[in-house]
C-alpha cells in the first residue's frame, strides 16, 4: 500500500476532515451517478459505504491489491446495487401481466402500460446473459453467492456482471426515451 494511501486511511479513521472529506467525495461521485437512480436514497447510501469502510479499515482488511480510490469506488458501486436488490426484492415483476386496479384513472393507466412496453424493449435488447442474471437477480431474489454457484463463476464476477448489465439497462432506457 502506498503511503498516501496509507496517511488516507489513517486520517479517515481519526476523523480528520480533509481525509474524511477526500473519502466521502469519492463516495458521493459514485453514488449521486445518475444511472443508479437513487437521488432520494443517496445521503443513505453514502453513510453506509462510509460505515462499511470504517470497518474495514480498522480491521485492517484493505488488501491494496488497487489505489483507495478505486477500492472505494467500487465499495461505493457494490453497495448501490446491493441497495437496488433490497429495494426491488419483494417487488414481483410480471411485465406480461396487465393488473391494473380498479380506482386507477386512464392516464396512470396508459403510463404503466407504457412502461411495461419499455421494460420488454430494453429486455429483448440485453444480451441473454444480461437477461438471465438480471432474472436471477430481480425476479427469483437469489443471492450472489447462490448464482455464482448456479452459474459455476465467482461471487465478484456475478457482481460485476449485474452493474454492467443495470448501466446497460439504464443507457438503453435512456436512448429509447430521447
């Protein structure tokens, strides 16, 4: 580990503003990114991987096998997902399903149709084995450590593969939307 990474870390553990600050804008870069979709959840977020670096850091389990920035990055991006997974978890997406309740006016109506169109769009345009992780993930709630198992791969690359494939989802979304 370098040194400047090292004096980082030991700052952020005594709670020196300009280390916490440099720690924390790292952070925040990741997840105010647009493409999570998060903007109400972000403060949250943000604490969070703040904790979890704590920890870690004081149980000295940085390896610095990358800079601090990039390990914080990518702490900061695996939490934004994991929190994507809590939130959507108990959510059961039927997109071939048209259940739309009673009290519902025509126009709430029409935009939830529009946006079960835009989900099987952005799905018939994802690589199969975006759809099938994605599946895995969002619709039959397994966790990393199962699907790494289903698909005889590493824990890391199923993590991986789901923010590839959400980045995919969300850049799909957006140029079908424009």
């Amino acid at each position: 580990m370098g040194k400047k990474d090292r004096l980082l870390i030991q700052g952020f553990l005594r709670g020196s503003q300009k280390e916490y600050f440099q720690i924390s804008s790292w952070i925040t870069t990741v997840v105010k990114n647009d493409y999570w979709g998060l903007k109400e959840d972000w403060a949250d977020i943000v604490q969070d991987v703040r904790i979890k670096l704590y920890l870690i850091f004081r149980q000295n389990s940085f390896r610095s096998a990358s800079s601090l920035k990039t390990y914080v990055y990518r702490v900061a991006k695996y939490t934004c997902i994991d929190y994507l997974r809590k939130k959507y978890r108990h959510q059961k997406i039927n997109i071939d399903a048209v259940e739309i309740a009673e009290k519902t006016d025509n126009f709430t109506a029409l935009v939830q149709q529009e946006e079960r169109e835009m989900l099987r769009l952005i799905l018939a345009k994802l690589s199969e084995r975006c759809r099938k992780t994605l599946r895995l993930v969002f619709m039959e709630n397994l966790s990393y450590k199962k699907i790494a198992s289903l698909l005889n791969i590493a824990e890391g690359t199923v993590k991986s593969r789901v923010f590839r494939c959400i980045k995919q989802a969300i850049e799909l979304r957006k140029k079908f939307t424009d």
